[in-house]
C-alpha cells in the first residue's frame, strides 16, 4: 500500500536504500500537502494522521522537518472580521421610523432543561415592544417571518437597528430589507452600547419576567412573556418617556 508516495509495510525495520535528504524532502511534501487540506491542524494533530494512515517515523524527524519548512510559523485561518464604522445613535423624532432588535437566551426546565432564544423588537423613538417570543431555535427564516408580522401591524420603518450575530447578517435577512426597502444598521462588533435602547429592553424583560420564575415549558414562558409585554407597553412608567407607558407617549405623539 503506498500513501502520498510512501511504500507502507507495517513494520519498523528501517528500509534500505533511501537516502535521508530524499526521505526528509518526501516528508516535507507529504506535510504541506495535510496542512493544506487541513488548515487549522498543529503538528501533533498532522503527526498522529499520518501515522494512522501508515507512514511511520519518529517525531523528532517529522518536528525537525516542520520546523525547516517553517509550518510552525504558519497562522492559523480565522474568520475574517466584521468591520463596521460608528455612528452615533440619534432618535427619530417620530415613532415607527426605526426599530431596534436582539435576542435573549433563557432556559425552560422540561425534563432535559431545554434552552430558547428570545426575539425582541423595539421602537426606538417610544420604546415601545413590538414583537417579543421565545423560540427553541430562530433561524434567518423565522425572523423575516416575525418581521412580516410586525409590518402587517405596525407598518415599514426607515431602518432597523442590530447586532452582527449570524441571523442578522444573513443573505435571507438583507433580502428581506432590500424589498422592503428597509436600512440594516449595523453596530460595531463587541459594543453592545451601541444598540443601547434594545439593550435596556432586554434587561427589563429579565429583571421583571424572565428572573422570576422557572418555567417548565415553552408555552408557559411565552404565556408569562405576554403578559410582560402588555404591561410594559401599556402600563409601566417609563422615566425617559416622562414616565408614561409607550402606549401613552405614542397617544401624545400623534395629538401632536
């Protein structure tokens, strides 16, 4: 059996005839060619390989050899970085022109202690929450449905405001915004300040909902949502709105 130009014989007599610079070379080729197709691998990872594979010597030849070919100096892939340029946060000054939206994770204590994830929609001019529901799991797909509902009832904004997580920077999303020609605003990676007000919303939704109880199932926790969300939007004194709910704030925006 030959691998990558090796003969294979399972046994550790050393073979006669080959000279060491060929040898070494043969190494130094089969070693480029497994970091190639394994980008992320380290020496111990690509020795144990090929030795699995069959090509046997001892690993103080094949580190010599790494070492000459200078595959210990070699950067490791990463992600590219999301770069995005700040902008400051300034308020619309009427409602329904931008909307903020993040996620929440909690947990529900089912019998294998489920975690959910949290959409939260919020109108940035009169903090008031648009959409909140706990999911398993919410995909591209299921936020653009959660956004086409909050159209149907709200109506468009001029832009929505989020993070960069993986839903938020998909394809399906960015679809979506360019038909309903609707601006993504991206914060800055790794300055959550800078979604400040759906940041506050999430808090409070934690602090008076979700930190209160233990929910044993999906229903119950939307259940327990819910009722949150129409006390937030219709009750609770919001001191930045001078302490009126954002229902009632709303009410004087359009006597306005």
């Amino acid at each position: 059996m030959s691998f990558w130009g090796f003969v294979v014989k399972h046994t550790n007599k050393r073979k006669s005839g080959h000279r060491p610079e060929v040898v070494d070379d043969q190494i130094a080729k089969l070693l480029h060619e497994v970091t190639k197709e394994y980008l992320a691998w380290g020496f111990w990872k690509v020795f144990h390989y090929i030795r699995n594979q069959g090509v046997i010597f001892n690993h103080k030849k094949v580190y010599r050899i790494w070492k000459r070919e200078k595959l210990n100096l070699r950067q490791r892939p990463k992600r590219q970085r999301i770069r995005r340029k700040f902008e400051p946060i300034s308020l619309p000054k009427e409602v329904n022109k931008g909307w903020s939206m993040d996620f929440l994770s909690d947990w529900v204590m089912s019998s294998d202690k489920k975690s959910v994830r949290i959409i939260n929609i919020m109108d940035e001019t009169s903090r008031r929450a648009l959409w909140t529901e706990a999911h398993q799991s919410i995909s591209a797909k299921k936020l653009t449905d959660v956004l086409d509902k909050v159209l149907d009832y709200r109506g468009k904004p001029d832009y929505i405001r989020c993070d960069n997580g993986p839903e938020f920077i998909s394809k399906k999303l960015a679809a979506w915004a360019q038909k309903h020609d609707i601006e993504l605003k991206f914060i800055q990676p790794g300055k959550p300040t800078q979604n400040a007000f759906i940041e506050r919303l999430n808090k409070t939704l934690r602090t008076e909902c979700l930190n209160l109880s233990w929910f044993h199932s999906l229903e119950e926790l939307n259940e327990e949502i819910q009722n949150w969300f129409q006390h937030y939007n219709f009750n609770r004194p919001h001191q930045s709105l001078g302490n009126i709910s954002p229902y009632d704030f709303e009410r004087t925006m359009l006597d306005v």
